[in-house]
C-alpha cells in the first residue's frame, strides 16, 4: 500500500537527507535517507536528535 508522506523540515548533512513526516498511525517520525547512487541507506527514527546522529555516522559503503 502506497503511504503518502508529507516531509517537513528537510535538511541535509553530508550525501543524507533528515526529515520529518507523520506514520500511518499519525505518529510523528524523522527519516534519515541517503541520496547516494546505489547506496541504500534509510531508516525511521522516533527523534531528530537520533536521526541527525545517523546522518552524521553514516558512511556510504559503495565508493
């Protein structure tokens, strides 16, 4: 089922992207995405604080 996520919010650190959207549950989420070609890396956090670290931290695995 296609969600439809409305990010606000946006920032970039280094090749990642951090975000802010509402679940399907209404709950607030901070997405961190890696913009990188083939890199892959996404994930859904319950803070900003701990998605900015994963956008700090991360390193890209495809050179």
């Amino acid at each position: 089922m296609f969600a439809n996520r409305r990010f606000r919010n946006v920032s970039r650190i280094g090749p990642v992207q951090v975000a802010t959207s509402y679940d399907g549950r209404g709950r607030e989420k901070h997405t961190a995405v890696c913009t990188a070609p083939r890199c892959g890396f996404s994930a859904d956090y319950d803070s900003r604080a701990a998605a900015e670290l994963a956008a700090r931290t991360h390193r890209c695995p495809v050179r």
